[in-house]
C-alpha cells in the first residue's frame, strides 16, 4: 500500500484525480485534490476534492445530493496522479449527464466494449417501465417469465449448436442474442447484473487466496 506522503503534489500543493465508476468503468471527471482533501475522502469514504478556483475544498454531492462511495484508490507508476473508483448515487456533471465527459472531438470506428452492458441494463429497465408499444423486450415482459426463460434456453442451446459446428460467427451473434435475454431475465428477476459481476469478483478473490496459501 502507497502512503500519501509518497505521492507527488505538484507546487501548489495538488494532485489531479480522474474519477471512474467502478462498475461501468466510465470516466465521469477529473478534478483535483491536496492532502487534505485526499484524507477526507478516505475518512469519510466519500469524495472531497479541492477547487482550484474558489481555493476550498468541497465534498461532491453536498447540495446536489449526488455522492460519490470511494471504492478503490490507485496512483499510477510515477504517483503523481490518482484513480477514484466510486459508486456515484447520482450525474457527475453539474450539466446534469452521468460523466463529465460527453463533448467528442474524435470517433472512429466503433469497437466492442463492456460499455455496452450498463446501456443495455438501462434501456431494458426503462422498457419495462415504460412497455412502449411495439419493442421486443416490451413484447417479452408482456408475456412473462416462462417466456424469457424459454428464450434464455433457446440462445443457450443455439451458442452450443455454434460451437459444436466450430462456427465463430454464429457462436458471436448467438452469444449476443444470450446475453441480451439473460439482462432481461435478470431484470424481470430484480436481480442487479453488478451484484452477478460481484460473485465473480469475490469468487477470483477466493481462488487467489486460495491459490496464495498453497504456496
């Protein structure tokens, strides 16, 4: 573990911190912080940074309500820059967007990312409050869960048939159709898909102490 007294603030006493969800791995600011800023982030297990223009410091979320629960904080190779995962309870942005970061200057070609999964867990959440008429998934909260599970084992059975033919390019748009019926599945459920991710996490967790103690 790194002691604040080992990281590199700059002249005027600051560090910058890019802050990230630690779930959908967005980037949602970067802002700055000193040492004290830095301890009452870590005492109180909330963010507090320093604001460079009113020469203060200021917990995010204090009148907006929009909190941020610190889980994790890194510095890079150099330490002269941080990393704040966190669990926003609200947008990051005073604009009121969830990340700071929405202006693009540049968008190339489009390349699959795990970004995808929290749009997808939103859109399928707003379809069942909202059953606008005529989408599919509106069509299979309509029916119900018979029908979602039947439809989760269909694309099950038909990623299998994929791989048995050694099919890469069915086996990729079978596993997608999967996916998409078990984030519905797990929505119709009430089940976060985070919380699914978090057993996958504290079950690595297990095997590498597991894995550690065996040495």
């Amino acid at each position: 573990m790194i002691e604040i007294e080992s990281l590199k603030f700059d002249e005027k006493g600051l560090i910058p911190a890019v802050v990230q969800d630690a779930r959908t791995k967005e980037v949602l600011t970067v802002a700055y912080m000193n040492k004290e800023s830095l301890n009452k982030t870590i005492e109180t297990g909330e963010t507090w940074f320093y604001s460079r223009s009113r020469n203060e410091l200021w917990h995010k979320g204090e009148t907006s309500g929009n909190t941020q629960k610190v889980v994790s904080i890194t510095t890079d190779c150099d330490q002269d820059a941080l990393v704040v995962e966190v669990v926003p309870a609200g947008p990051a942005c005073h604009k009121g967007t969830t990340s700071c970061f929405t202006e693009k200057i540049l968008e190339n070609e489009k390349v699959g990312s795990v970004g995808i999964i929290p749009e997808l867990v939103e859109i399928i959440k707003k379809r069942e409050e909202e059953m606008p008429e005529g989408a599919y998934t509106t069509y299979l909260f309509t029916e119900g869960i018979d029908k979602i599970c039947k439809k989760v084992g269909e694309e099950a059975t038909e990623v299998v048939i994929g791989a048995k033919n050694r099919n890469p390019e069915e086996v990729k748009w079978e596993a997608a159709d999967l996916l998409y019926h078990l984030l519905v599945l797990l929505q119709e459920q009430k089940v976060s898909v985070y919380d699914v991710l978090g057993v996958l996490v504290e079950r690595h967790q297990q095997k590498r102490k597991s894995t550690k103690n065996t040495k």
